[in-house]
C-alpha cells in the first residue's frame, strides 16, 4: 500500500535495474556523477543561485530537439534576454515515455536540420549530451517537462549535470493526462525525490519544483497552493532539502501578490525545518493576445507583480505565446520587458489595498484543503491526497485526468479576482465558500445577469482577447477600445 515513507536503498537500486529496461543508457555509475557534480563551479549549482538572490531571477521556457540548437538557444537567451536561469523543455514522445519515437525524431532533425520535435529529448541525449549542454552555457540548467513517469529522466539528467527538476506527482498527472492512476504517479516520483535526496546527502543539492500553474486555467490560488505544498512534503519525505513552489498569475494585482505571499508563508509552515523553500511566478499561463503590442502589456503586468511580490524566480513569456513556440529573439525579448519592468518597480515601496485581507483568505482555505488531506491519510499526506481526489475533496479546475473529478468551476468576481463559481465536494469551509459566492453575486448583479458557466465561458477568453474579465454583452468599463 501506498506510503509517506522514505525508499531504502535498496528499493531505489531495483528500480534504477528496471527503469533502464524502458531504453538503452549507458550505465549510471552515482558515485561518478557526485564527483561530477562536485567539479561544476558554484555559478552552475542551480540551489545555490536561487537562493542567493536579491532580486527575482529571470528563466524562459526553451527547448528543441539537437544538442548543438540547444546550446546556441540557451546562449541567445543568456545573452540577449539576460536570463539568470535557464531551462531544458522535454520533448513530447519523451515525457510519455516513448523513447523509440524521440529517437526517430532526433535522427529526423538531424538529417534535415528542422526541429522534428517540439523540444529537447535528454534521455536519447544521454549523460554524455546532458554534460555538453551544461559545459556549454554559464548559468544553471532545470529540467521542465511534463512527465507523469519521469524516473528514466531524472535518472539520466541528474547524472548528467542537472541540478533542478520541475513537477510532481499531482501537478503531472491532474493537468496532463487522462489515464494515469495518482497512486502510481505517487510512487514513481518517489523514486524522482529519492534521486534527489541521495544526491542531496551527497553535498550535491537538487532543487526541486512542482508545478504551480496545473491546467492554467483560471486555477484558484487555494487549490494550486495546496497541492505544491503536498508535492512538496511528499519530495522533504525523500530528503529533498530545496524546493521552489510555484504559482501561476491570474490577472488581479492584489490577488496574484497575496497568493505569493501566502505561497511562502505556507511552504514555512507546513515544509520541514530541514527544507529551504523558494518561490517561483509564473507569467499568464492561458491564452495571449494574437498581437504583439497587447501580448507585451500582459508580459509586463506579470512583471509588474513580480517586482511588487518578489519571488525568488519568474518564468517569462514571449509576446509571440498566440502562435505557440516563439523565436529565440521573442523569447529573449520576453526576458527583457520582464527584467526592466522588475527593476524599474522593485525598489518603489507600493503598498495595495486589499493584499493582507486576500491573503488571510487564501490562507485559510488553503488550511481548510491541507486539513482534510491529513485527516483523510491519518496524518500520511500521501494515502490521503489520493483518498481526496477520489471523493472530490481535492479537485482541480479544467482536468482532464480520470483521477480527478473536474466539477470545480472559477470565475472571476467584479474585481477580477478568481473565485469559485461551483464546488463540487471541494472541501472548503462553508463560510469561505460564502465569500466566493457572494463575490460572484456582486458580480452579476453589476452585469446584469445570473450567476451561472457563461461568466467561465467569457473569462477563459477573455486575456486572449484584450481585457481581464469576460463582461456581459461587451461591457468592459474601459477595457477595450479596438
């Protein structure tokens, strides 16, 4: 049965033997990876750059299928748009698991010089290609992806130089897939995080980050807090001592900075003493603007409440998100509006109203969800977070995942702010859920019109087309003046 407990060794050997079944790696040899590890000079120890800021870092989203593109990619990026931290985005065929087809699509880019693959397949790469990636740029490397098995893959990059690897058991199961079983994800990325705890003892500190946007769609700042903190607690369990919780921007100044906010205060709450948690912002993670000019200004209001919230890292967008995969130029180009915009905002002392009374309020409702996952597990956070998707206590909005019920609906108030419209069995108190209803009521009386899908139907599209909430019948108080 399924546990909150620490791998032995001995479990993390066997699966090591089984994994390699999965595709033909040369062998994994821990203890030369250490020594590798321990060569690499402090400006590539990813940990140790994150936690040493004064100022929010700058990371894009970049991966394509050869090592050479790669390298040059990640170079444009720290060069021309100043990141501070860079990333490695999987390819698809990797993150489900088929190597074979990430194979024929790295040897198809190779003999046509096209990018066959929608990002960087580290597995077929292996630790020698991962090594090469890391030597060939300055700044640390993450591991971004978006698989709900991804012990080949940790296994591969951690040896190969990696010292950051996103996602987690819920944030890439929920969000991604239709068929996983959450139990099994649960166990396979146990293994991930006692990767990452094995190196960690070591001296060789493996940042961890689950996923803090989900679906993207409208999450509630509540339920994405939640369950980074479970993804969290469940990676502390396997010694991971460094983890980036993230959170994904909804649109409301005032929200998006008491959910940050609330985001570190929680993560120092609930995480052991033991782990040092950082904080990640990502930038608007639903649909852009097909125009540029208006794509820039919901970059920079992503920006904007960076510099006011300060997180410890922000992903960046490109004005070019409509068309999907930006050019490096748009990309680079996406870090910069961020980066003038953090500092020119950063040193100004804002104060907004509002800020302290959302936190208290998504604080508590996060309290409400953690508690119902402890009493459901008997204190085992992860028999209970599965034994709360399967009842709908948890629940996350958008998801196409079976493990899921997918009845909770958001929308936004008349402030923009994202509120729950219906819950399901979402195991909020009932004096929280009152506040999200009487929001939302607020909000249809100033329309005009019922409470009812029509407001999620009009605030889905809404950023996409100019404005931030979806008004009754074009009424955008200002909004939009094309």
């Amino acid at each position: 049965m399924l546990r909150d407990t620490r791998l032995p060794t001995e479990t993390l050997t066997r699966i090591d033997d089984r994994i390699r079944e999965d595709w033909t790696v040369e062998a994994l040899d821990f203890e030369e990876a250490v020594a590798y590890h321990d060569s690499l000079p402090d400006s590539k120890r990813f940990a140790r750059v994150l936690q040493s800021a004064d100022r929010p870092l700058l990371q894009p989203r970049a991966g394509v299928p050869r090592l050479d593109d790669q390298i040059a990619l990640l170079r444009h990026l720290e060069d021309a748009g100043r990141a501070d931290l860079l990333p490695t985005t999987i390819d698809s065929y990797t993150r489900d698991n088929e190597y074979e087809k990430a194979q024929k699509g790295l040897e198809d880019a190779r003999e046509s010089g096209n990018d066959t693959l929608n990002g960087f397949p580290a597995v077929n790469h292996g630790v020698e290609g991962c090594r090469k990636l890391i030597e060939g740029v300055d700044a640390p490397i993450e591991v971004r992806h978006g698989t709900p098995d991804a012990r080949l893959l940790a296994a591969v990059t951690f040896a190969g130089g990696f010292q950051s690897f996103e996602g987690g058991p819920i944030s890439y199961n929920i969000p991604y897939t239709k068929e996983r079983d959450l139990e099994q994800t649960i166990e396979h990325w146990q293994y991930v995080d006692r990767l990452a705890g094995a190196y960690t003892e070591r001296g060789v500190v493996i940042n961890r980050e689950p996923f803090g946007p989900l679906t993207g769609t409208l999450v509630p700042p509540c339920i994405a807090i939640a369950i980074g903190v479970v993804e969290g607690l469940l990676a502390a369990t396997q010694g991971v001592r460094s983890i980036t919780l993230g959170y994904g921007q909804v649109g409301n100044l005032v929200q998006d900075i008491a959910a940050l906010q609330a985001l570190r205060e929680l993560g120092e709450e609930y995480l052991p003493d033991t782990v040092t948690v950082t904080t990640v912002f990502h930038e608007w993670m639903g649909g852009f603007p097909p125009d540029e000019a208006r794509a820039n200004g919901v970059i920079a209001l992503g920006a904007a409440t960076a510099a006011i919230a300060k997180p410890d890292k922000v992903i960046t967008k490109s004005p070019q998100e409509f068309g999907g995969v930006p050019t490096k130029e748009a990309n680079a180009a996406g870090l910069r509006t961020t980066g003038q915009i953090i500092e020119m905002v950063r040193g100004q002392d804002i104060n907004l109203d509002g800020v302290e009374e959302e936190r208290e309020f998504i604080e508590a409702s996060v309290r409400s969800l953690m508690d119902t996952v402890l009493v459901l597990g008997d204190e085992d956070v992860a028999r209970g977070i599965v034994e709360a998707f399967e009842t709908g206590k948890m629940d996350v909005p958008f998801a196409p995942s079976e493990s899921a019920k997918s009845a909770v609906l958001p929308a936004r108030d008349d402030d923009g702010r994202v509120r729950i419209l219906e819950f399901g069995d979402l195991a909020l108190d009932s004096e929280l859920k009152t506040i999200h209803t009487n929001r939302l009521d607020q909000r249809a009386r100033a329309e005009n019109r019922d409470r009812s899908f029509q407001m999620v139907a009009d605030d889905v599209d809404a950023i996409s087309d100019g404005r931030l909430i979806g008004r009754r019948g074009g009424d955008q108080r200002g909004g939009d003046r094309a």
